[in-house]
C-alpha cells in the first residue's frame, strides 16, 4: 500500500522495463492511477482521471500504519498479541478522527490459523479439529477458540459443532 495526500493506493504493476511502479487508488470504484519510482517516490498521474471521485481518509492511512507496525512487531516477537496492541496504540500519536474510529485492543480480531483443505467433507474438519486439540495439548494450552469462520457448507458446519463439541460461528 502507498499513502499519498490521505489517498490510499494499490500495487498495479511494473512498467516494460521494470523501472517505474504502477498504482491505482485503493477505492474500486475510483479511477485514479500513478506512477512511482521503484523508490515509491511520485512521478505522476496517469490515464483520463486525475481526481479522485472521493475524499481523502488520512485516519485510515493512520490506522493502516499502526497495524501494520503491530503485525511486524508479532512476526518478529514472541509478546503476546494483546501486549503488542496495547503499547503500539499507547506510542502511536494518532489524531482524533483515527482514534474516534480506532478499535480497542480488545477487538482486534487476528487470524490464528489459515487452512487449505482437500474437500468440504466434515470427516476431513473433523481431522483438522482435532489434529488442533492435540497440538495445543504439549504446550499446556486447551484449543477452545471463540470464533471459527469457514466457507463451507452450512450443513455441515451442524455436524462439525456437535462433533468436535464446539460452540462455534461458522459464517
């Protein structure tokens, strides 16, 4: 991502000869496209539209800065993730409108596992759960999560609950 006057941009792409970077707004339905250096220094617009079809959102610029200094502090550090929260938002210098729409330590959701599974049947869910429920088990630790969110079948996810007897949302 590329901040530049509250705007967020995206990675496009490169130019033929890998020596400029491409960036369009990260708003979808806004046209705006730029050019940087491979830097990420502006060298200009490009295309027809030059004027965002919205307004900036320097606090969303803030926000996205502050997470992504805590997502790097908890690859690199072994505090937990709620520590890491809590001193990140204490240190930042936000302004109002960021910390107006700023959630709180506490709901900060973060994502624990990420998995790729071979078929949507609820045998192979059933393997997976309790593939975790034993791994949790050498650190002292019970897998007991809060929330569980799946793009599976819902009918499935009735056999998965009371399988794994798991109080869970799946959505």
């Amino acid at each position: 991502m590329l901040a530049i006057n509250g705007y967020n941009f995206q990675f496009k792409n490169f130019n033929n000869k890998g020596t400029n970077k491409f960036w369009r707004c990260a708003n979808r339905s806004c046209g705006v496209l730029l050019h940087t250096s491979l830097n990420e220094e502006f060298l200009r617009y490009s295309g027809k539209v030059i004027e965002h079809n919205h307004l900036p959102n320097p606090a969303e610029v803030e926000i996205r800065n502050l997470r992504e200094t805590m997502r790097q502090r908890a690859e690199n550090e072994l505090s937990p993730l709620q520590e890491i929260a809590e001193q990140e938002m204490r240190k930042t210098l936000l302004t109002a409108e960021a910390l107006a729409v700023l959630p709180g330590a506490s709901t900060i959701d973060v994502l624990v596992m990420y998995a790729l599974l071979p078929d949507h049947k609820a045998i192979t869910y059933v393997h997976l759960f309790n593939i975790l429920f034993a791994e949790a088990k050498p650190f002292n630790k019970k897998f007991d999560p809060i929330l569980i969110m799946s793009n599976f079948e819902p009918g499935i996810a009735k056999e998965i609950a009371l399988e794994v007897k798991l109080t869970a949302n799946f959505s």
